[in-house]
C-alpha cells in the first residue's frame, strides 16, 4: 500500500477476508504515484494502533498551540490527479480560469504545506510536491494524527481549566475569611458606638 492515500484504506483492505478495488490501471508493486476518490462505510474505519508495535513514544506538547497555527479552510479541490508531467497544477491565479478542466469538489480542511511549517508536525505531511523526475505531486496530511493533537488539546485545556478552578476556590476561600473579619469588625465597631 506504500503510495497510496495517507487515510485507513490500507488498514480497511487489510482487515477484510476479501477486497475488491477498482482499477484504472494495474501496475507493479510499489509503483503506485497517486489515488483519489472517496470510501465510504456503513460500519467503523479502524486503524492499527497497538502498544505492542510502537516504540519510542514520546509525548506531544502544546498541542492546542499547533492546532492554533493550522488554518481550517474551506476551499476546491482537484479531487482526480491527473497524470500529466510538469506543472499540471494552477496556481491561485490560474484557478478561476483552468477549474473546467478538472473534477473538483468544495471542501473543508487544513493545508498540508501550513502543517509541515509547524514545529513537531512534520511527520503529519507526507509526499514532496515534486517527484524525482520534477513533476508535481500533491502533499498528503495524516488526518488521525490531526484528531491525536485535538485529543492532547483537550487534556491540555482541560488541566489549565482544573488549574484556574483550584485558584478561584483558593480566592472564594479568602474572600470568605474576609467576610469572616468583615463581620468581626463590624460586631467590634457596633459594640463601640
């Protein structure tokens, strides 16, 4: 499956006792440059995710300042790849008067050159915009490592919110002792008149 989308398809194709794909063309194994299209499923896309396979783990930090730095966009975007040679993909500028010649669809995502710019998630990008002939080739972003950030984001937000409400019961404690002294005073300066 080397090559083909950075999604759960090869994992989805590995888990079934019988896949059936469609081909354009075959070719030999490891030759495979691009694929496109959609998958869709009734039941649960799992990926492999097993302790017993991974190895040098490391945790991930600031994970709500990555996220922070990635731009959620909607846009269109060429969906079949074509085969051409060069620089077969527009430009911005190009766009508006090439797009009849593409089959493309609106979207919503993130930009995969934003993502490999941020530090700690270069691994998330993978392809080169170039291959070694120099043709172009579009960049690939590892959407389940996205869902593993906003996972470490919520825990951090959540530690932050824990923090912030272990100080403001701090302060509701010494505004009731104030109340406290408060009273006492005044108790003190009534006695006194």
């Amino acid at each position: 499956f080397r090559g083909t989308a950075q999604n759960a398809n090869p994992d989805v194709a590995m888990a079934g006792k019988m896949t059936i794909a469609e081909a354009e063309e075959i070719v030999e194994a490891g030759n495979i440059t691009a694929s496109s299209g959609n998958i869709t499923a009734s039941g649960t896309i799992t990926s492999t995710s097993d302790d017993r396979i991974k190895y040098n783990e490391t945790a991930i930090e600031d994970c709500l300042e990555k996220l922070g730095n990635m731009r959620t966009l909607h846009y269109e975007k060429i969906i079949e790849m074509q085969h051409n040679s060069g620089a077969w993909i527009p430009t911005d500028d190009e766009w508006a008067q090439q797009k009849d010649n593409f089959s493309w669809n609106n979207e919503i995502g993130l930009i995969a050159q934003d993502i490999k710019d941020i530090s700690g998630c270069e691994s998330i990008v993978s392809g080169s915009e170039y291959d070694q002939s120099g043709n172009q080739t579009p960049l690939s972003v590892n959407y389940n490592a996205i869902t593993a950030l906003c996972v470490g984001a919520i825990k951090e937000e959540k530690a932050k919110r824990e923090q912030l409400q272990g100080e403001v019961d701090a302060l509701n404690g010494e505004v009731d002792d104030l109340k406290t002294q408060i009273a006492s005073l005044m108790t003190r300066l009534a006695a006194l008149e």
